[in-house]
C-alpha cells in the first residue's frame, strides 16, 4: 500500500531503527586531552632543548635549538642530526632551566638521529624507547618537544600512517 501523505518512503527506514545513542564527543575529547596530558606528566621532564654553536652569539657563528630526549638516567640524549649538524659546542637545557654542556656520540643523517651525551649528568629524568613494531597503521601517537626553547615541553598528537625510513637505513644492518 502507498502512503501519500508522508515525506517518508515507504521503503526507507523508520526513525526508530536509525535513532541511535549519539556518541558523547565531550567524553571522547576529554578521554583523548587526559591521554595526551598524561604522556606531558610523564615523559615531559624528560625533554631537553638543545642548544648549538658559541655560548656567546657573535656575526661569524651562527647557533641552532632543537629539542631532544633524555633515554637513560646517565644522559644519554637522542635529538636530530640536523639540529647538531656539525657543531662543535652543544648544550642541553632541560625544563628547570639547568643547562649542561654534551658532545655527539653519533649521527646518522639518513635517519636524521644523532645521539648526545651530557657530561657529567647522573640521575636524571628519562623517557624508555618503545617498540615502533607495536604501533598499528591509525593508532594515535603523541610527539613531545621543546623546539622553540620555552621551559615547557609542548606536546602534538596526530595518526600514525606508517613506518618512514630511508632506503639505506632499511636496507643495511645496524652499526651499533
């Protein structure tokens, strides 16, 4: 039988079948804040800005900053290649303003990696690596830096797509 005087098909749905619960995205956005919030707690103090060139600024040399992160209590530090570049003076301010004098272990430029030493730095605040196996395509994955040289970590949160690695560094063995 036709129905002409309802704006609904007959064939479609009826309202009851498509009212659904609708999803609480505040509870979504707080749940996704707290996450990120506790990733800040806990691997901020962890986070070093890393400073390069002369203490004292001068025409000749030009100084660089980029962050980096403290990976065991000894002081040892991963960053970028390309913030150490080739300098020859680095040094490591972490969130309470300390600043400790480091020298480059190694780089890879292929990777942009270059891993730091702080001298003479003990017990300090460290974040563990994980295990980029263990990531899925979509998982959400949270960054956390001090690029721009504030005393607070500042953290970023985006989907992972996928794993990038240079040609070289997937193809050859690990020098270490």
């Amino acid at each position: 039988m036709l129905d002409f005087t309802s704006d609904v098909p007959a064939d479609a749905p009826s309202s009851r079948a498509t009212e659904q619960t609708p999803i609480n995205d505040q509870a979504l956005l707080d749940a996704y804040s707290n996450a990120v919030i506790g990733v800040t707690e806990r691997v901020g103090p962890a986070v070093v800005r890393v400073e390069t060139g002369p203490k004292v600024r001068n025409l000749r040399e030009r100084g660089g900053m980029g962050s980096g992160i403290v990976i065991s209590p000894d002081g040892l530090v991963l960053t970028n290649s390309h913030v150490v570049g080739s300098s020859k003076e680095i040094r490591l301010r972490d969130t309470e303003g300390v600043v400790t004098d480091a020298r480059v272990l190694g780089v890879d430029p292929d990777t942009d990696l270059a891993l730091l030493r702080a001298n003479g730095a003990r017990d300090l605040h460290y974040a563990s690596l994980g295990n980029s196996k263990h990531l899925r395509r979509g998982q959400l994955v949270v960054a956390i830096g001090n690029p721009w040289g504030s005393n607070r970590p500042s953290p970023r949160a985006w989907c992972r797509r996928s794993a990038a690695r240079s040609a070289r560094s997937a193809a050859e063995p690990s020098r270490t």
